[in-house]
C-alpha cells in the first residue's frame, strides 16, 4: 500500500514511522509512506496556507488551493512512474468525521493507495471536504490541536492488517475478536506481586477450566465497561 500524507508539520512523523512495527512494516516494504510539506504548493511567496474565514469570526481557515494542486500532482506522479493511474482514495482527517473504527480500518487497508490530508486552525475550506476528500475521518470525540496524530493513528491501524506487516497474522484474526468483546485478564510471573495473587485457575494447568474462567472474565469485562459492544450495532459508539 501507498500512503502519501499531506501536511504543514511534516517533522511529526518519522518518529512514529521510525518506531517498532511501524519501522518493520515500511522496511519490508509492506507499505510506503510519504510525508510531503504542504507548503511546497501553497503557491505564495510567504508559504502561507491559511487565511481568514468569510463572513469573519475568530481563527484562521486552510486554503483550498494547496490541497487540491498537492493531489492533482501526486496523481500526475503517478501516472508518469507507473504509466497508468491507481486513484487515490482521499482522507480528511478531522473532529467532524464519521468516527474511525475497526471495521472502517479493515475496508482501508484494501484501497492501494492512500493521502491523507491533515487540517490545522479552525478548519479547512469547505471545498477541500466536498471537491477533494472521499471521505472525512474522526478517532474520537475530543479535540486534537492538529490533524497529524490522527493520520498517524489511521497510517499504525491500516499498516497492522497489512499481509506481511505482523510476524504473526494470526494475532489479527483474534484481535478481531477482541473488539466484540473486551479481553480477559492477563497476568505473568510472579505469581504474587505487591500482595496481588494471580488468579488460582491459572496455575492450575486445566485448559477446559481456564478457557471458561477467561470467557466469563471478558463476558462480565464487557458488561460492565462496555454494554454498547454487546448490545449491537443500533448502539452509537460502535
Ligand atoms: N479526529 N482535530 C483537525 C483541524 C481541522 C478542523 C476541521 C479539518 C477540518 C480530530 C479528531 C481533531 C482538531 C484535527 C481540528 N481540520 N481530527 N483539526 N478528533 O480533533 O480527527
């Protein structure tokens, strides 16, 4: 998978692309990321991106322009390296967006290419949403300062499903799992630490007795914390 991210802090992220399964995963080449400084096309002597909102009020509002001719060149780059065009499918990134979720992740790690747009300021122009993006993203209901950390979440959990990306792709199928119910309780040595004993059915060595004491535990886990997962869809967190 291709992911090119379009941004005007393009510093923030070969840390996190740098780091553990990320690092793995982009080495391997199982997905290539490419940050690419907004201002390159803010197409102003200043590199200013940003002005002020029609109709006034307070803040500032990322142009349109810089997006849209940022995208318009990868696609041309694109074309010019491979001879034929992959489309891109474009994600903005934002508080306003359908809220990410797994199964929203599982569709995007099929698409072959990614770009990321990632907001700033009070927002971005409008058009940027409905004459550019395909789809407008949230990771929650809270406010970031910057849309980079979400493109940052959304490049971990897509990169994760990607063949090749886990040593281990069976921990994905279960995860999975994970996300109907909450996970048991997990404990390693020592048996007893700080006064806590690790539950005496897992010591025990009956596999049956265990597998039905760790289903109970995520079962009431689930309950209590989390009755949305159990309840369905209809619910509006899941
Ligand atoms: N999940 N933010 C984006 C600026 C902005 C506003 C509107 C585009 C449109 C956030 C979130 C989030 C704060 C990132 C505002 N960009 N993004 N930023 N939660 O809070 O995605």
């Amino acid at each position: 998978m291709q992911i090119d991210v379009l941004t005007i802090f393009p510093e923030m992220f070969p840390p996190v692309l740098g780091t553990s399964i990320l690092k793995r995963a982009i080495l391997k080449k199982v997905v290539r990321v490419r940050v690419h400084d907004l201002r390159d096309w803010s197409g102003d002597k200043h590199k200013k991106v940003d002005d002020r909102p029609y109709g006034g009020g307070p803040g500032m509002v990322m142009r349109p322009q810089p997006f849209f001719e940022a995208v318009d060149d990868l696609k041309r780059q694109e074309t010019r390296d491979k001879g034929q065009g992959t489309i891109p499918y474009v994600i903005l990134l934002s508080p306003q967006g359908e809220r990410l979720n797994q199964k929203t992740v599982e569709r995007l790690s099929k698409k072959p290419w990614l770009i990321l747009l990632c907001g700033h300021y009070e927002g971005v122009d409008e058009r940027v949403r409905v004459g550019l993006a395909d789809e407008e993203l949230s990771i929650g209901d809270y406010v970031l300062t910057c849309g980079e950390l979400p493109a940052m979440v959304l490049i971990d959990c897509v990169s994760r499903l990607l063949p090749g990306s886990l040593g281990d792709q069976a921990s994905v199928k279960e995860e999975s799992f994970s996300l109907q119910l909450l996970e048991y309780p997990q404990f390693t040595r020592p048996e007893e630490f700080r006064g806590m004993r690790v539950p005496e059915v897992l010591l025990s060595g009956d596999h049956v007795r265990i597998g039905q004491w760790r289903k109970l535990q995520a079962l009431r886990r689930t309950m209590t914390r989390r009755p949305d997962l159990i309840d369905g869809p209809s619910n509006s967190s899941n």
